[in-house]
C-alpha cells in the first residue's frame, strides 16, 4: 500500500513539474519575455547613476540573472529530455511499421561506440544499395497514394 502511495506521489508530482515546465517553457519562448527581461535590463542600466554604480546595485542584477538562469536549466533539461523521448518513440513506431530493421528500435540506450558502429554499417548498406531505394519508394507511395509519383 504504501509503495503505491508513493508511486501516485512521485506521479503527480511528474504531472505538476510538466504542467509547470511546459507552462513556463511556452512563456519564456514568447517575445514579450525577451522584451520584458530587455526592459528589466535597461531600467536596471538606467537606474545605475542613481544608485552609485553600487555593489549593492550589481549584486540585484547578478543575483537576478543567477536564480532565473539555475531555474531555466532545469526546465530547458526537462523540455529536451521530453521532447526526445517522444521523437524516440515516434522513430520507432516508424521503423516497426516500415520495411526497416526493427533490430534498431531503441538504439538510443546503446553506448556511443555501439552506435557508430551501426551508423557505419546503415552508411554501407546505403551506399551499396544507392539506386534500388528511390524506385521502391516510389512504387510504394504509388500503390498507397493510388497516384503516380513524380519521375
């Protein structure tokens, strides 16, 4: 029971931190944002004979900038990490309905060395079957569009 209480904990603490996350990514994406934080920025410049040029005054700014850019590295993580999970997950619907290899679904927990041995070997087999593939895809987008493809 209580392994379970902690699982719909950790859940929907998840769910918060992505509505949070796609929330906030959305809006620091806009350029109101980038004008807003511009202004800031200026009206700080503006503001800098008026407090002395001050370590008081660049303390505001560089603790300012210092806590907004921590926070974005966690969200920018938490954007990329999602998004490439999801084109992961479409790629691999892709080759699994495809004539690809269904041997390269989930590569993207290989090591690096791993993978650039199956790159190297995807690259000659491409090279080696160079003219065959246009014309099968031609003829299969024929059979499923029921139209002629462009020669």
């Amino acid at each position: 029971m209580r392994s379970e209480a902690n699982a719909n904990d950790r859940s929907g603490i998840s769910k918060l931190f992505a509505t949070v996350a796609n929330a906030t990514s959305e809006a620091a994406g806009r350029a109101s944002t980038f004008m807003t934080a511009a202004a800031v920025v200026v009206a700080w410049a503006v503001t800098g004979p008026i407090f002395n040029f001050s370590d008081t005054w660049q303390l505001v700014i560089n603790t300012g900038t210092t806590i907004v850019t921590f926070l974005m590295v966690f969200l920018i993580q938490n954007s990329q990490n999602r998004d490439s999970a999801a084109i992961q997950v479409k790629l691999d619907e892709l080759i699994r309905v495809s004539n690809a290899q269904n041997s390269l679904v989930g590569i993207e927990h290989l090591t690096s060395d791993e993978i650039d041995e199956l790159r190297k070997k995807c690259e000659a087999r491409a090279k080696a079957g160079r003219g065959r593939a246009p014309k099968q895809a031609d003829r299969k987008a024929r059979r499923v569009g029921g139209a002629k493809a462009v020669e």
